[in-house]
C-alpha cells in the first residue's frame, strides 16, 4: 500500500510504541513515586508544597523520552505582568508582586532564584524517596540533575532501581520538564527564561504543547533507529533556536532536525545517507511500509 511519509511514519511510531511499553510493574512503580514526590515535598515543609500539578505527564520510560513537557506549578499569589520585549519567538515580562516570598526580589519574581529553590527542594525530596522501599518491595535511587536551553532551565530525574545491593546504571525511566507557573485564577502561565519570564495561555499550553512534544519526542525516537544513537547537538536543536510553531508534521520536523544536525558530526554518513532516502519519499509523495521499515532497520 502506497502511503505518504508523514503517514508512513506516523503507523511506524504506532508499530513502535506497542513494542516499547514498560511492564506493568514498572508503570506501578513509577506512579507510586510520583505520588511521594509530592508527598515529600510536603514533609520537608517545603516553599512548592501543594503546587506541584502531574508529574506522570512528564514520565518517561526508556530508551526514548518524548520531548521536554512542563510541569506545572500553581502559585498561590497574584502577579503584575510587565512587558520587557516582543519578538517573533518570545515576549518576555518582569511579574511583579508584593507578596513575601523566597523567591521575589526587590518586587519582582526572580526567576532564576525560583529554579534554585526548586532544585534544592527537589534534591530533598527525592534523597529521602531513595531511603524507602515501596509496594513492590523495590528501592530505586533518584539523581537530579538541570541544564539550560535558550535560557530554559530543564529538569531531570533519572530513576535507578536497585538491584543485588547495587545500582543499576542505566535508569528505568526518567522525569524530564522545565516549570510553567501559573498565578492566582489566571490561565496564563510562565515560564522562566534566564532572567526574565516568557508566557502563554495554560489551556493553549495542554492541548497544543503536548502534541508539539510529542512529535519532537518521535523525532528523537526516530533519530536514534537510523543513526544507532542520539547525537548530543539534536537537544540543542530541538529545544534551541528553532520555532517549532509552524511545524505541525512529523515528516517535517524529522527531516528539519536531521537537516541542521549533520554539519555538527564527525561521522554523518549514515545520517546523511538517511536523509537523502527520506527526501526521495517525501519529494515523490509516496512509499510503502516495507521500505520505510527497511530505511530503519527493522525487518
């Protein structure tokens, strides 16, 4: 049957996604953490106790994540939202506040202080998570860890499960977000963008932004099959620079990613060669499952 590639590609990440399920006592496992995280949070007193929205969103079970979701975060104040620059990508704010809180300054939410506090407590939390055995009987090992992206900081959790008296090395699954923060009754949300903060509607964001995170997850996910590996610089570019906005195929968002990462390798034979197949598909409007699976690997 002749398909387009976004088609073909699309029923591949289907066929893909079944073979890749975690067990069931796993998916067990990593919802009862989930629900601790919060837990602890709470029984370390800390600053984000009961704002904290569902960590599961930003759950992912390995060897693929898909994408970097936000987590939410409900502020229990009101902010004013002033304009500091609009450009083509970002429209950035100083919110100012008058409420005490450890993470405003001089009137104004600092948003780099409220990632640190984040982190701190976040380290807490998941430290005192290590020390219990859960339902199953298991004990798995938190590590947190952050990076900045266009100014962004993202959030890791990587998940390790003990086992023989050791950790395993590689981690069961991992939590990966940066913090969108709401204020109030405002569905308006914000991000914090180095030192200031970038916003967009809450509602726009869990409709929209999934979708947006999903398909950048099967890019990596696709990515990873045809060259044997994530080549470091496709983060930078997925979650740098680009505006994803008016990508709405997976195709196109495939081909973009590989487009601006094979300048960047040593070895960009294999990829490049892969790219070239999949513009043959794309330009000639058709391929067939079987030679799409082929292109990938998988027979």
């Amino acid at each position: 049957m002749s398909l387009k590639l976004n088609e073909a590609l699309g029923f591949l990440i289907e066929q893909l996604s079944k073979d890749d399920m975690p067990d069931q006592q796993l998916q067990q496992d990593a919802a009862e953490i989930s629900t601790k995280l919060n837990e602890e949070l709470s029984n370390i007193n800390s600053i984000f106790k009961g704002t904290v929205g569902d960590w599961n969103q930003s759950c992912f079970f390995l060897p693929y994540t898909t994408g970097v979701p936000v987590l939410y975060i409900k502020m229990p104040f009101d902010i004013e939202a002033q304009l500091v620059s609009s450009e083509d990508r970002w429209c950035t704010f100083k919110l100012k506040t008058t409420v005490h809180h450890p993470s405003v300054q001089n009137g104004y939410l600092n948003g780099v202080r409220l990632n640190q506090l984040f982190f701190i407590d976040l380290m807490k939390a998941t430290d005192r998570i290590s020390q219990e055995k859960l339902k199953s009987g298991k004990t798995y090992k938190l590590r947190v860890d952050f990076e900045k992206i266009e100014g962004v900081t993202i959030f890791n959790i990587k998940v390790f499960e003990y086992k023989h008296e050791r950790v395993e090395r590689r981690p069961a699954y991992l939590y990966k977000f940066s913090l969108f923060i709401n204020f109030g009754k405002s569905s308006d949300g914000y991000t914090s963008k180095s030192n200031f903060f970038a916003r967009a509607d809450s509602n726009v964001l869990k409709t929209q932004g999934f979708v947006k995170s999903n398909m950048l997850g099967n890019v990596e996910k696709l990515t990873i099959i045809l060259n044997g590996y994530l080549p470091p610089q496709i983060t930078k570019i997925i979650y740098g620079p680009v505006d994803w906005r008016p990508v709405n195929n997976l195709d196109d968002a495939l081909l973009l990613v590989i487009k601006r990462t094979i300048p960047f390798m040593e070895n960009p034979e294999q990829l490049s060669s892969a790219y070239e197949k999949l513009m043959q598909f794309k330009q000639s409007d058709t391929v067939s499952m079987k030679e799409i699976r082929a292109l990938f690997g998988l027979h």
